[in-house]
C-alpha cells in the first residue's frame, strides 16, 4: 500500500499469525494507527475466526484457560496452557460449530482476550488442532525440521503429504469503531477455498 499509494505513513493496526489469512486493518496516518490501536487494548474489538479443525465437534463449547509461554519446548514461539505455562495469563474463546467435512469440523472461533495464538493453543489444549497447524498439536521436532526446510529451499509453504499448505485459520469478522467520526465498522472476509476444499467429500 505504500508504494501503490505513496503514502510513507500506512502502517499495520494489528497483526495476524503468518499462516492465517483474512481481515487486518491498516490505517492511513500514524494518528488514526494509534487511535485504532486503542481499540485493541481496550478489549473492545469484536473478532471473529473460522477453523477447520481434526475430528467431529457436535456441540458449542467454551475453553477457559490461561496461556503462557511453554516451559518445556525449545520453540520460543510455543505457548501452553496449564503446568506447561510459563506466566499465564487469561485466555477464553467460545467455539460453535458450523459445518462438517469428511473428518474435520468447520468451527466459529470468538476469543475476549487477545493471546499470542490463542486460538490455535486452546483448539491443540483440547485435543483438536487446527488442520495444518505446523507448530500446535505436534512435536517440535515436526516443526523445526519445517523452519529447516524452509530455510534450505525458501519455500513456506512446504507441507507434508495430503496436508494443505498452511493452517485453516481465517479472520473472518472484526467489528469496531471508525476512529474519526465513532460509527459501527462490520468488516468481512469470506471464506477461501482451502476451506471448501477441506470440507468436500474425497
């Protein structure tokens, strides 16, 4: 956006996770980024997630656990919940399911807090992780042998077979306040095809 526009000033509000796709808000002037920015430490952001997660989920359920760093894994990146945290803090997401493929759930993800992969630590916690997770509900041996094939090919989105390339987490909803004039925002991104994909029958 700043080469398209020249404008030196766009800059990220908030960030997503490398893997997962959807809406991220920019703002055009570092007064309106910082405005924003309010909105994400005040709590008062709506966020709403899509995941395809392992297994068949058959209920709406709610995990209430605190996430911290995790105490026994080499990855610094690794958060956990429970006595493998490290300084946890509260973490609560609400999960409802919304459609079912051949051995995989689609489920809505709503967090109130705003944890490092909050969403992907509590889905892993329970036992079922988000389709294409490099990092969570695996070894780290599975994931430092992906950093050291990226590193030797460049390529990320190397993935093993009959997995797709990159976890099934999506940003679907944000809703907030304008920053200048305060009237209700309700931004969407639909659905990519991975999810399709994933949800058809083989």
């Amino acid at each position: 956006l700043r080469e398209h526009t020249g404008n030196a000033a766009f800059g990220l509000v908030h960030r997503l996770d490398r893997e997962t796709s959807g809406v991220v808000v920019l703002a055009a002037t570092a007064d309106l980024r910082r405005a924003l920015q309010q909105q994400w430490h005040a709590g008062t952001v709506a966020k709403t997630y899509h995941a395809i997660v392992r297994g068949h989920v058959a209920a709406a359920f709610t995990v209430d656990l605190p996430i911290g760093r995790c105490r026994d894994s080499s990855i610094s990146l690794r958060r956990a919940t429970g006595s493998a945290a490290v300084d946890p803090l509260p973490a609560h997401t609400h999960f409802v399911p919304e459609a079912h493929g051949p051995g995989v759930t689609l489920l809505r993800c709503e967090p109130t807090t705003g944890r490092t992969h909050q969403i992907r630590v509590h889905l892993a916690a329970i036992g079922t992780p988000i389709v294409g997770d490099k990092l969570y509900g695996r070894p780290d041996r599975d994931y430092l042998a992906f950093v050291a094939a990226v590193k030797q090919n460049g390529d990320g989105r190397t993935a093993a077979s009959g997995e797709p390339d990159r976890q099934l987490l999506h940003a679907s909803e944000l809703r907030l306040l304008h920053p200048i004039h305060g009237a209700p925002l309700h931004l969407r991104a639909p659905l990519p095809t991975a999810f399709a994909t994933a949800l058809s029958p083989q």
